[in-house]
C-alpha cells in the first residue's frame, strides 16, 4: 500500500493499492495504443487540447494547490502559484510547438534536405515529491504536443496529485491513454523500462535514482534525460544592490521550505560586505511567517516527511562538530525544521559538500573573483548560480568560468517555459523546457532527396 502523511498535522491522507503487474502491463498497453493515433493528431488539435488543460488548470486551482499542500506541506500560496506555473507551460508549448519541430532545411547538393522531429512513442516519467503538479507539466506539454504519451510514476507520497494531473488532461479532452499515472512504489519502475513498448525515461530526483534509472535504460539503448540534485552558489559582490540582493536570497533558500533542486544552498559573500550583508540576511528571514500551510500568510511551512528533516539535522550536526557556527534557527520539531543560517562554513563540511534540501543556508566568506569561481566550481554538482553585481561586464566575464548548467546574474536560478533548464556533473544530463525540451525526446530524422 502507497500512503500520504500531512507533515502538518501527521494524518494520515489516504492510502492507496499499488497496481499489479498486469495492471501496469495493461496500461502500458493501452497508452502503445494510443500512442498509434495520437501521433496523427494535428498540432492545431494538439494545441486546442493543451490550452484547454491550461484553462482547466486555473479553473480549479483551488482544488489542485490544496491537494499539494496537504500532501507533502508546502504554502497554499506557493502552491497556487506552482498550478498557475503548471498553466503557462501549458501555453507555452500550445503556441509554439508546431514551430519547434517544423522541418529545418538544411542547404546542400540535394534536391532537398532537411531534419524532421518525429515522437518516439510511450516515455516513462518518474517525478519527485518537491513540485508535484510542476516537475510533470514541464514534461507532459511538451511530450505531449510533440505527438508522444506519457506514463507517470510519480512520488509515493504525492499520488493523489498524480492522479488529479490525469484527471486535468481528461477533462482537457485528451484521449484516454495519453497520460497515464501509475501507482506504484520505485521496485516496480525497471520492469517498465524494459519493456519493448516504452521508448524513453526522463527522471526527476536523487541521484542515486537517476544513477538506477539511467543504468537500465542504458542496458535497453533508450534515452534517458536527469534532473538530479543541486548545490546552488549565491555569489555576492561588494557592489551589488544591497538590499534587493538579500530579498532575493532569501527567496533563493526559502521558498518551499528550501526544498528544490535549484535553490540557492551556498551564500558565497565578499568579504568587505559579509557582515554587514548576514545582518540584513538574518532580519529579513526572521520576518518569514511559519505556521500552518494552509494560511495564506504562511511563508516557510514543515518539510514534506520527518526523515527529510531528519537528515538536514544530521548534516547540520556534523558540520558544526567541524567548525561551522549557527548563526539563527537550527532546531527541529517533527518535520518543521527552523529557517537556519550558518557561518564559517568550510569546503569540507557536508553543508558545503553536499546537497541540503531544506531551509538551511550555508554561508562561506571570500576575497576575489577568482575565488568566488573556484568555491562555486568545488561541487559535485552543477545545476545553477547566481551573481549579485552592478558591474555586468564583470559579470558576464565570468559566465564562461562556471561549470553550471544556468547562470543567472541579479536573479534567483529559476525554470522557465521559454529557456532549457539542467545541469552538469551529478546534476544530470539533457535539457527540460523551451525548444531543446521538446526535442529530447523526438526522433530526429535526416531525410536527402536527390532527383536523376
């Protein structure tokens, strides 16, 4: 049995029968089949269809972002403004994949020769908890209107969210089969992999999953795209805008809870403005109402489970026997953990090292650029960064220098339908959202005509 545990309230939410193996080889089925007409759907129909899902998104967000609040805690106001993200995705791709995977002509000897984007077929998505409506449409629009379906295992603790995103398609007028959600636990997710009529996998998650996931695709020869974890850098130049600065950091860690791969985990400070600058950082978080999730004025709720919390307590332990000093915050009660702020944070630490997924900001001191760069650079990992700067040109002087798949200059790192969005090193491979997500998992079909 699958189950759902406020971490509110520590009720229990629901609990759910996991499918069979026939069950999910019948749905598996039954998508392969749907899959054989869907492909000849028109963009125009595609496009109807998916901006139907959008208007069905907004109709009922209410119903949607409730759902994700009791199910893994999240702010009702984050979660009404992830539903809203959900809609626009949904727009974006409505209204410009058609353009996306036009024919590209490519001027040779040829009579004519061009590249087609072809769909692949049934693409198996395994979602994460953290953004449980977001993490799926930032999948399903574009699969969906390049022509392809999809099946969804998505987190244990967030199935009747998973089970509402198939109902919005369903009542958008998509055909049955063209997103199918699964309950199952992760045990069951290789058998699905290997089998013949499921074409691809993408995977949101820990890298020990992506790890698993890309090992049996890869023993099948099928494509895989990861989005795995991340230790966001915060770099903070002594001529930045101050105040802006610290709003947006403190935005950078806290929303939900610090529970997102792209949240800002690491805040990397000049030296001559570090004191002065945690000042303000820690007035400003110690303005962030806690609280019931449910309340519109609540800002940082619980985590999702207690082990989750569990772990960053852990990790803030060892890290403190090592040196680090709490500034604020640092205590847990179930899965509540404090909006916390460390300083003297090495590079050995595993709030350094590691990737942090709660409300815990590690703060870490430096003197030049070519510093900043290297402290940014000595992670596993190498999803995004930000700069806080006035000065642009220096800016974009270092963009080369990261490793990270995003650099984001005076903003928070942020996924947006109209730019990729991944990362390198253990963040992942392949690329999500605007043109290149849509094209990861469509065949792309050289085709030269010659005439005697």
């Amino acid at each position: 049995m699958l189950q759902s545990i406020n971490p509110y309230s520590s009720q229990k939410v629901y609990e759910i029968r996991e499918y069979s193996e026939q069950q999910i080889n019948e749905a598996i089925d039954r998508a392969d089949k749907r899959y054989q007409s869907w492909r000849e759907v028109t963009f125009s129909e595609r496009k109807k269809l998916m901006l139907n899902a959008a208007t069905e998104l907004r109709k009922n967000k209410r119903e949607y972002a409730t759902t994700i609040t009791e199910e893994m805690g999240k702010p009702i106001s984050q979660s009404l403004a992830e539903v809203e993200k959900c809609a626009w995705v949904c727009e974006y791709y409505a209204k410009n994949a058609a353009q996306q995977l036009a024919d590209k002509l490519i001027e040779t000897e040829a009579y004519k020769s061009y590249v087609s984007y072809a769909p692949i077929g049934v693409v198996l998505a395994v979602m994460p908890w953290n953004f449980p409506f977001w993490q799926v449409f930032r999948f399903a629009a574009p699969a969906l209107m390049a022509g392809n379906v999809g099946l969804l295992k998505h987190a244990s603790n967030v199935m009747k969210s998973a089970s509402l995103i198939e109902e919005v398609f369903r009542r958008a007028g998509f055909p049955d089969g063209c997103l199918t959600n699964l309950p199952i636990s992760s045990k069951k997710v290789e058998s699905i992999i290997t089998n013949n009529k499921v074409k691809a996998v993408t995977l949101t998650g820990s890298e020990a999953a992506g790890s698993a996931v890309a090992a049996t695709a890869g023993s099948q020869i099928k494509k895989t795209v990861l989005e795995l974890g991340g230790s966001n850098a915060l770099v903070v130049f002594d001529d930045c805008n101050l105040e802006e600065t610290v709003k947006t950091c403190v935005q950078a860690r806290f929303q939900n809870a610090g529970q997102s791969c792209i949240a800002g985990k690491r805040l990397l400070l000049q030296a001559s403005i570090a004191e002065k600058f945690t000042e303000k950082f820690i007035a400003e978080v110690s303005r962030l109402k806690t609280g019931d999730p449910m309340d519109e004025a609540t800002y940082l709720g619980t985590l999702a489970r207690e082990d989750l919390a569990e772990e960053l307590e852990k990790q803030l332990q060892k890290s403190v026997e090592q040196g680090a000093k709490i500034l604020t915050g640092g205590k847990r009660r179930r899965a509540f953990f404090e909006a916390t702020i460390v300083t003297d944070v090495t590079e050995e630490m595993p709030i350094f090292k590691e990737e942090t997924f709660g409300p815990l900001m590690a703060i870490t001191v430096f003197d030049t650029a070519e510093e900043a760069v290297a402290l940014v650079n000595n992670s596993k990992f190498g999803l995004g960064v930000s700069v806080f700067t006035e000065n642009l040109k220096r800016a974009e002087s270092l963009i080369p220098e990261f490793d990270d798949g995003a650099v984001f200059v005076n903003e928070l790192v942020k996924s947006d339908p109209r730019l990729p969005f991944g990362g390198t090193k253990s963040s992942g491979y392949g690329r999500e959202l605007s043109t290149d997500g849509i094209q990861e998992f469509v065949n792309k079909k050289t085709v030269f005509i010659n005439k005697y």
